[in-house]
C-alpha cells in the first residue's frame, strides 16, 4: 500500500486486489469504489461496504534504503527501528547522526489529518527520545511535543484537533510513553481520542470509542548498543 522509500512493515499489503488506500493508511477499499468517512467504501452505484484491515508485509529485501543509499537492515539504527518497533506504512524512517528519525502522517477514520514524528538517539550523549504530535486543520498546524533522558510517560492533547463522530465530539491525543538505558530503548506512541457529553453527574466521557482508535505509530524495544 505504499512504495516510499524506507516505510514500515505493519499495513503494507491489502487483501483485496489493486485496493484503493484510504486516509487512514491501515486500511483500504475494493478497487473502483470511493474510501468515505467512517471507514467506508462507496460504490459508483451508491452501494456501501466496509473497508478492510491491511496486513503486514512478512518478508522484505535485506537490504534498504532509509535515506542515505542502500544499507543492510541488521547493520542499521532504522532497519533496528523498523524490525522492533512495528513501523507501520504511513511513517518513514530516515537515518540521522547517531540515531534515526520517523515521520508519519495517516487520517483518523478518513476524518481528520495527524502527523506524528519521532527520533531515537541511541548513541548520543546523552541519548534521547522524542516525539512531535500535530493536527492539520484549514492550513494551520499546531503541535505538542516532549524529549526525554531516561524513562517518561503522559498522554497530552493535540491542540485544535478536535473531531465529531456520531457518539461524540473527540480531541485526539499523543499516549507516550519511553525508557533508555544501556543502549536499550523502549518507546511507544500510539495517536487515540478522547471526549465527553453532558453536564455534571450526567456527563459521560469516552476514550478511543471507535475499532479504529488508537493509531499506533511505534511500539517496541530494541538494543542498540552493537550499533553504537
């Protein structure tokens, strides 16, 4: 589902033959029909279906290209990245001094456009670990984002990413959590929603109410102390 030079693994391949990509890259429809809002796919005639979940590539070359030319994945901070932590297919690795650096960008439910960066220095001094969480809305893009030494962990709102489903109105929100130590990183990073309806005791809020949400973007531990 995406040929861009140094993609993650996990949604690449669609079970349906020349599928048509949605918004929300982890999933796709039948050729010759329309991907829509809430997951579904409209047909020339107006028919309705669901879209489908894309699985993950099993196999692929040993050797790729993150960036700086063609590089042996077991010799590589990105091949290290992208074998443990489940990169999926709207976000890019790219090789960086030291460490590398991810780039993501998939649509909530085809509803609402987030990017997601990420960079893992494993091999500075000291290493670090950082995100960037963002919403595209009208042309404006407003960002959070947080580096860390050592172990962290928050979920933060998105600002002005804010979203209507039918059971309610929805901020996204950045769920990150990491650890370094010894050359071992842990890290995930996972894109949900939350929202709430009503007033006082009659107010009921919701977290991620939808099969869709949370995105995740990384989500893994890898040891790259033979790399450093």
């Amino acid at each position: 589902m995406s040929n861009t030079t140094g993609v993650g693994m996990a949604y690449s391949c669609s079970p349906l033959p020349n599928a048509v990509r949605c918004m929300d890259a982890r999933f796709s429809c039948p050729a010759s029909t329309i991907c829509a809002e809430e997951l579904k796919c409209v047909a020339v005639d107006g028919s309705v279906s669901d879209s489908v979940l894309n699985v993950d590539a099993f196999a692929v070359a040993e050797s790729r290209d993150f960036g700086k030319g063609m590089q042996l994945m077991r010799s590589s901070i990105c091949g290290a990245i992208a074998n443990s932590f489940r990169l999926p297919n709207f976000c890019r690795c790219n090789e960086a001094p030291l460490g590398g650096e991810l780039t993501c960008q998939v649509g909530l439910g085809n509803i609402i456009s987030i990017g997601a960066s990420a960079f893992i220095f494993p091999c500075g001094t000291p290493a670090t670990l950082g995100y960037r969480a963002w919403a595209s809305l009208l042309g404006m893009s407003r960002s959070v984002g947080r580096t860390w030494t050592a172990a962290f962990s928050m979920n933060v709102d998105i600002p002005g990413a804010s979203f209507g489903i039918p059971i309610a109105r929805l901020t996204a929100r950045a769920e990150i959590s990491g650890e370094l130590s010894g050359g071992v990183a842990a890290a995930r990073l996972n894109i949900g929603a939350c929202g709430c309806a009503g007033i006082w005791k009659f107010k009921k809020c919701w977290c991620n109410p939808t099969g869709w949400l949370p995105v995740r973007i990384i989500e893994g531990r890898a040891d790259f102390s033979r790399l450093c």
